[in-house]
C-alpha cells in the first residue's frame, strides 16, 4: 500500500512495536515431507530471504539474524523491513489469545451489545 499510494507512509515507532508472525503449517495426514523441508530450506536461504522481502515487502524471519554486511542496501536501509536493533528489543511479540481469553472478550462484546439496543 505504501508503494501504490504516496500519500501514506508506513513508520515504526521508536519506543518498539507490535511484532506478528505469518505460520506456514504442514497437514498432520500429509506423509511426504521432503517436499515440504526443501520449500523451506530453500525460503530460508539468505539471498532468498533477501529477495523474498524485496518482492514482498514483508520481513523474512531470518533477515534480523542475518549480518547486517550481507544483506543489500536496500534492506539495511529499509526499517521497515529490517528495524534497528533497539526498536526491536522494545517491541512485543503478538502471541495468540488463549481459549479462556477468547472466552473472555465474547463475553465483553456481548455484554456490549446488550447493553446498546
């Protein structure tokens, strides 16, 4: 979005930030695994990790692990892509929701509701 419409721009805040994580997940009935091993040894190599988050503009994994002398300008010169160290070390990982606290909000919204007709 930041690409196609120029009137918005995209920051991360100083004091840290939310951190998400997007799975890939492999079927418990699936037998063949090979496949599945080299899609992602493949996705994990530097370069493609590198290439993968130019193309997308979306962080690979592995990039913050990566020495920053390996990695393009592009990338290094991108926070967010590759934010500073300090900005990520404030940040927080965004982990899911347990049952109980699912359970929890339902509940809240429904009181809510409830209580607005």
């Amino acid at each position: 979005m930041v690409k196609t419409r120029k009137e918005i721009a995209a920051v991360v805040p100083q004091s840290g930030t939310a951190l998400s994580a997007n799975l890939w997940v492999k079927p418990a009935a699936t037998s063949e695994t090979s496949l599945t091993e080299k899609w992602i040894d493949f996705c994990w190599q530097p370069q493609v990790a590198e290439q993968m988050s130019l193309l997308t503009q979306i962080t690979s994994p592995i990039l913050p692990g990566i020495n920053t002398n390996e990695l393009t300008s592009e990338i290094n010169n991108n926070p967010l892509l590759l934010p500073p160290k300090e900005v990520l070390e404030k940040s927080e990982f965004l982990y899911p929701l347990a049952d109980s606290t699912i359970e929890q909000y339902r509940q809240l919204w429904r009181e809510i509701r409830i209580s607005t007709e």
